[in-house]
C-alpha cells in the first residue's frame, strides 16, 4: 500500500504474506534529500550552514521502525535491531526464518556514520 508501513504490515498479516523489510536507518546523517535539493538552488543560502534540527531534517528522536511495523501487523512480525556490523548476520538469519515460516520480518539496521 504505497509504502505506508501500517498498511503494508496490516495486509501482510490479514493475507499472511511473508515480507523481509530492510531498513538502512541513517539517523546520525536525517534525511539529507531537502538539504541536497536546497544546495542546488541555493548553493550560498542558509541553509548551507544550518543544522538538520535548525531546517527541521533531523529524525530525533529515532522512531522505532520494526516496532512500528510490528503493531501494525498485531504483534505478529519479527521485529530486529541490528546496531553493529556483529550483530547483522543474527538478525538476518532470524529475520529470513520467520520469513520463510510465513511471517513478515523488519530488520532495523543503523547506518554507520558518514555512509
């Protein structure tokens, strides 16, 4: 449903339709696309200087993605967290288990700074 994580994680219960989500949480950098957009029009404007708070980019604090996911589909989806580069392949394995059980699964995995 158009990448509306609740409707997408409440359809893939109601039909069970097992769906592994990625997501590459990038928070350290927020969501640089209107700051890159911006520097190309206005390549000296304030923006240019501004914090990501300051043009309202920032994402803090940090929403809780395979948590959100997780209600939306009534509890029943594997909801993992990988924080460091150790902790992926776990993650991975459990996620693709319960995928392959017929159960979507939402790994959070946390960009490392300056990707």
């Amino acid at each position: 449903m158009f990448s509306v994580p609740s409707s997408v994680y409440w359809i893939s219960k109601r039909y069970s339709i097992p769906i592994l989500t990625i997501v590459l949480n990038n928070n350290e950098s927020g969501w640089n696309a209107p700051r890159n957009s911006y520097n190309l029009v206005h390549p000296t404007g304030l923006a240019t200087t501004a914090t990501n708070d300051e043009i309202n980019i920032a994402f803090n604090p940090t929403p809780d993605y395979a948590g959100i996911a997780k209600a939306a589909g009534c509890g029943d989806i594997f909801a993992g967290r990988a924080s460091t580069t150790a902790e992926l392949p776990t993650v991975l394995e459990a996620a693709i288990a319960s995928v392959k059980a017929g159960k979507a699964a939402v790994v959070d995995c946390i960009v490392a700074p300056g990707c």
